[in-house]
C-alpha cells in the first residue's frame, strides 16, 4: 500500500538522518550562501528619490535631487547653491559602497560647477517636503491610500497590497499579495541573527496553512526551545502513523 504524504510530513526533514552531517547542523548552521554573502547594493526603487509621478499635486523643481531628478529622500543640501541631493545619490557619487566602480573623494554640484560641501536642511524646510501628499507605492495593486511623505513608509510596510513572499523559504516560492497571505508573528531569532534575519523583523508572511506550521517549527529550533521543537516534532509523528494507519486499513 502506497504511504501519501500529509502537510505536516515536511517537519519531520529537519530531523531525517543524512550520511552527510548530523540532522540538526542544517538547522543551527548557516548554509555556505549566508557566510559567504556576495556584495549587494540596495535596491534603486528603495534608495534613488520618489517618482514625480506618484504625489498627488505637480512637485515643486527645487524638491527634486540634483542627481537623480526624483523627488528628494533622505536629502542634504549644496551650501553654494541650495540644490538638494539625495542621500543615497551622494555616496553612490562618491563611491561609499564596495561593489560600486567610481572612488571619487569630491563630488561637483551639477547645478553650480562647484566641488559640494553638504549641509542638513532646515527644520522648515524638511517639513515643507514631509508634508507633500503622495501615493501608496502599491497604487498599482489596487491601494488606494494617499498620505505624507513623512508618513507613507509606515503605511507600507503594513499595507495589505504589498508584494511578499512565503517565509517558508526552503519548500515555497510562493509570492503574492499581503492580504492573500497569512500573518505570522515570529520571535527574533537569536542565533546567527545578524546573518539570517535582522532582529527587528517579527512578522513574516505564510501562503497556506502548511507553511505556517512550517514557519513556527523552524523558528522554534533555531530560538533553542529544543524540548517544544521536539514535542511538535513528536506529534507531528503520531498524526502520521496515525494516517498511514487508517490508508493501510482502507
């Protein structure tokens, strides 16, 4: 008789046994991928300035970085001229990040000619640019929510349009909207935290039930609460023997 696999078979792969290393090393340990991280820059649509385009009203020209002409993020200001920058654009100028090919150790303003010396902007300035109206980034997926420059970011990192993906990362690939998935609060993890997953981020995102269940046992392991992973492990194993018990009878 044939032995179906359940949702809840995928588990027991964390303690099967392997010629290669002990069962619990690929759970513990880093895989060779996270030690050896290639250099990455971060994303453009997550540094350069805001798209003109998504703000509610025409922006202001003097809003925009003299560099990328989008409308200015974590911006600074040309004391010769006024020109504001953002401040991605400006280390990408200078050569701040390792993979970058440009090791300039001026930057000449494109406005004025002249090599920049930055300064922050005024408190009333910056307000004046956090109180511009734009658009969800999500507006595309159906978001129709319209807030602050200085508030937006909150909005979406919790809006239910946004794009994520299944946080069941070694059996799914699954990706979608926020609001098709399932939210899972998750505690840090505390072991090679630095290289798996920042600290900060709790929440992960599960596409079905299966992952979900997934998700919490593999973060149980890797918190150290060895004797609840085993006791889920355990279960898991009679739910199983249960099953191929009742097929076996059919």
């Amino acid at each position: 008789m044939e032995i179906r696999d359940s949702p809840d078979d995928h588990l027991s792969d964390y303690f099967l046994p392997s010629p290669i290393s002990s069962p619990l090393i690929s759970v513990f340990l880093p895989s060779i991928e996270f030690m050896n991280l290639p250099c990455k820059r971060p994303k453009p649509s997550e540094t350069h300035g805001y798209d003109p385009s998504r703000f509610e009203s025409q922006v202001p020209e003097d809003f925009l970085c003299g560099f990328c002409e989008k409308v200015v993020r974590e911006p600074s200001e040309c004391i010769n001229c006024g020109t504001l920058f953002c401040n991605f654009c400006v280390k990408e100028k200078r050569g701040a990040f390792p993979c970058s090919d440009i090791s300039n150790d001026s930057v000449q303003c494109p406005k004025c000619s002249n090599k920049i010396d930055f300064r922050k902007l005024s408190r009333v300035l910056c307000t004046m640019i956090n109180e511009m109206k734009i658009y969800c980034k999500n507006s595309k997926r159906g978001c129709d929510v319209i807030s602050t420059l200085g508030d937006i970011k909150n909005h979406e990192e919790t809006c239910k349009f946004k794009n994520v993906k299944c946080g069941n990362h070694k059996y799914c690939n699954n990706k979608g909207k926020a609001s098709d998935f399932i939210l899972i609060e998750v505690k840090p993890v505390s072991y090679y935290s630095n290289v798996r997953r920042a600290p900060w981020q709790t929440k992960m995102y599960a596409c079905c039930e299966m992952c979900k269940k997934m998700i919490k046992f593999e973060k149980t392991v890797m918190n150290k609460q060895y004797d609840k992973a085993l006791a889920s492990y355990f279960k898991t194993l009679k739910k199983i023997e249960k099953k191929n018990g009742e097929i076996a009878e059919e």
